[in-house]
C-alpha cells in the first residue's frame, strides 16, 4: 500500500504477534476439550451443557466475524486487532474465575467475540504486508502455528488440567494475551485500512447477527419444535441478510464475491464442509478416551496430540507447494485423506487398541494439513487487497460455522442417544451408538466437501 512499508512497522515483531495470537486462539479451545470431565465435575455439568462451553464460543466468533472484518477494513485492522486481544484477554479471566455453568458458558461467549475481533484482522494484515509470491509460505507458518497450538493443547492441557486445575488453561491464556498486546502496542506501528472511506453498513450487520444466531443456536437445539422454528428463521433471515447486501450501496459482505468470484465461493465452501466434518472429532474422543476408556487427561492427551502434531508438519509444506501447485489439487486431495480416516472411526468399540486410534489420527491430521492451508491460500490470492479483511473475515466464519454445525451434530446425536445425563456405565452403550451415527453423519459430510473442492477451478494468483 505504501512505498515506505517496512520502514512502518517491524514485520518479525508483525509475525510473532500474529502467530502467537494463532497459536493460543486453538490452544484454549482443544485445552478445554481435554478438561470437560474435570469441569463436570467441579460445575456438575452434563454432556449436553459441556458441549456448549465450546459452542458458545464458536457461536459468538462466527456471527460478529463479517461485521468485524468489515469494520477492520474501514477502521483498521491494527486497531481491531489490539482491542481485540484487550477483549479476548479479560474475557478468559472471567472464564477462570467462573464458579457455575452458565458463568463459564457466558464467559465463552464474551470471548468469542474478542476472538472475532482478532481473528477479522490478523491474517488480513499479514496478506496486506507480504507480497503474493510470499503469501502460501507466510499462511503455511501461521496455519503451523495454528496446529502447534492445537498439538500442544491435549498434553500440556491435560498436564495443566491435572496439576492445577481448568481454570489454570485461562491464566495461561490471559497472560499470552498480555504479551500480544504489548508486542502490537510497542512493535506494530503501521495501520492497514483500505477502505477507510466506506460507510459501515449497520443494518446489514444487525440483521445477519440476528439471522445466524437464530440459525445456529436452533440447529443446536433439533429437533425440538422451537429449535425447528429458529433453524427456520434463521435461514429466512439469511435469505432476505442477502437480498438486502445485493441492494446495499457499500454492503457489510460482499455478495458479489460469492457470484462472480466461483474460486472464493467453492473455497469458502469447502471449508464450511470441511469443518463440520472435523471438528467434533476432537469433542467426541475425548469424552470416549476419559468416560469409556478410563484415560487419565494427560493419557487422552498423549493420544489425542496424534492429529494436529501431523497437521502442523504437513500444513507448512502443502502452504509451500501452493505457491506452485493449484490449491485445488492439494486441498481436494487432503479431504479425500480426511474421508478415509472418518471411515475408520465409524467402527470406533470399547475395545479398540489406542493403537488403531493413533493411526486413524495420523491419517486424519496428514489430510487435515493437506487441505488447510492451501485451501486458506485459494480464498485469499482470489481478492483484491481492498477486500482482504472482508475475505478473511468470510472464511474465518464459514471454518468456526462449520465447527459449530460439527459441535451440535455431536451434541444432538449425544442427546438422542444418552439425554441430558453424564456418560457413566449404564450410559456407554447409548453414547456409543451415538459415536458411530457422528462418524457416520461427518464421512457423508465429507464425502461432499471432496466435490466443493474440486468445483472452484483453476486459482489466479492476484
């Protein structure tokens, strides 16, 4: 944007903020996985109600995203990222002072909100001060981050969780939080905000935070009459969220980009699919290995460390070749690897080998990283810089959207099976039929995403 950039801001002091950020944003939500059990406990909370201590985050994050990458775009993504970090950080304090349920799940909403604030600007700003040539390689590094975090979480989390208590996850996360913000504060001296003459589109904003809450809070609910009717409102309320952008002069999310961009809208896609097929994953392993095999935290941990170790090592090499080799061919190739590791958990009994679960992971973790980053590459590379916000912020929605559909496909199939109890003897036979039919739901889901991925065509390096 400015011939004197890297006379503006330190691009290392840049990177280290951004990465730590990207580190430390998955760490919380898989170091809480590992620490539901605990939490039941100490909370006296049901599987159902422990579900929602990460939905409520994945809730909040997923609607404010567009209106915040938006905003980050008009106001400046720096800005957005600071007082995004201010938020995220006292909101994890709250969530280690929590001394009920509904107090912990309202606390993981607030943060989820900080984190939308952070995740709307962060890689934006990294797509802005890198050149293209750079960018598969810059979003390769940051998606490893992502997945150091994601390695580290089950094992020092299960560590932590045992040791010190959950609340101790939060403290580690607010301190975290502290360093960010001195690291922008003192290190970050640039600003990006290429569309700093447009108006901000208020009611588009209110009426798709209205349409998606409705919509994703209601899915998580089925099949109750009154989930039925949200989920329904929801979708009609993202019906007309889109006939009003298609007006909108300056719209909060651009349409256009889904109509006339086929690469942005498939990528996007994609990823939507991707992420409900995946995410449960973890959820749903983790209550198996510690309520049905008896795993201490720190063993699931061990285990569960399988798949985003493999993530992290493969991610930054498919975000290399996708600098050379069309995102198409890599990601759609990693989600077919997905599948096969999907198919494997389906026959998930009380007597598998953790053996098996360590392979099934591996082969989830090599298509996860296969997929990631080029497909992060393929959506970003197909914008124009004045977009780059909007992009980011887009595809930052349709991942946690897609984590929150993965979360309430399991917590849905879970409360069939089980209801509202925690998993204890007589309780395993039911959970594991509702195993088996969550595998099952997220193979068909990915089955899908194969095709998504293909259908974006040949990616234009811009």
């Amino acid at each position: 944007m400015h011939s004197n950039t890297d006379q503006q801001f330190n691009k290392r002091i840049l990177l280290g903020v951004i990465f730590l950020s990207s580190f430390f944003n998955p760490f919380m939500g898989s170091a809480v996985n590992i620490a539901l059990p605990s939490i039941s406990r100490d909370l006296s909370m049901d599987a159902v109600e422990l579900s929602w201590i990460a939905m409520a985050f994945l809730l909040s994050s997923a609607v404010f995203l567009v209106p915040f990458g938006k905003l980050a775009d008009i106001w400046g993504r720096k800005k957005m990222l600071l007082y995004g970090n201010v938020f995220f950080t006292f909101s994890t304090l709250l969530c280690a002072f929590s001394n009920s349920g509904f107090m912990l799940i309202t606390s993981r909403f607030i943060q989820g909100i900080g984190s939308a604030m952070i995740l709307s600007s962060g890689m934006a700003i990294v797509i802005s001060a890198f050149p293209p040539e750079k960018r598969g390689r810059i979003i390769g590094w940051n998606t490893s981050a992502v997945y150091v975090g994601l390695s580290a979480a089950p094992l020092l989390g299960g560590i932590l969780t045992q040791t010190f208590g959950w609340q101790s996850l939060f403290y580690i996360n607010a301190a975290a939080g502290i360093l960010i913000i001195a690291g922008i504060v003192f290190g970050v001296k640039a600003e990006w905000a290429e569309a700093r003459t447009d108006l901000f589109d208020l009611t588009g904003s209110v009426i798709y935070v209205l349409a998606m809450s409705a919509l994703m809070y209601g899915f998580s609910k089925l099949p109750g009459r009154f989930a039925l009717i949200l989920t329904l409102s929801g979708t009609a309320g993202l019906l007309f969220f889109i006939t009003w952008e298609l007006r909108a002069k300056i719209p909060v999310l651009n349409i256009g980009l889904f109509r006339k961009n086929k690469i942005f809208a498939f990528s996007n896609l994609a990823a939507l699919i991707n992420y409900a097929a995946t995410f449960g994953v973890t959820f749903v392993l983790s209550l198996y290995l510690q309520s049905v095999k008896g795993l201490s935290p720190r063993e699931a941990g061990l285990i569960l460390i399988t798949q985003p170790v493999m993530m992290a090592v493969v991610a930054s090499v498919s975000g290399r070749l996708s600098d050379r080799i069309d995102s198409r061919i890599l990601s759609s190739a990693g989600m077919a690897i997905i599948v096969i590791g999907l198919i494997s958990l389906i026959f998930l009994s009380r007597d598998t080998t953790s053996t098996y679960l360590i392979t099934t992971l591996v082969v989830l973790g090599f298509g996860f990283g296969m997929f990631s980053s080029p497909n992060t590459n393929s959506v970003m590379s197909s914008v124009e810089k004045k977009y780059l916000g909007t992009a980011s912020a887009t595809l930052g929605t349709m991942r946690l959207t897609g984590q929150m559909f993965s979360m309430a496909i399991a917590a849905m199939s879970i409360h069939l099976f089980i209801g509202e109890t925690t998993i204890q003897d007589a309780t395993i036979p039911g959970f594991m039929k509702s195993v088996r039919v969550i595998f099952t739901v997220f193979t068909i889901l990915c089955i899908l995403g194969v095709f998504a991925s293909m259908a974006r065509g040949k990616r234009q390096m811009t």
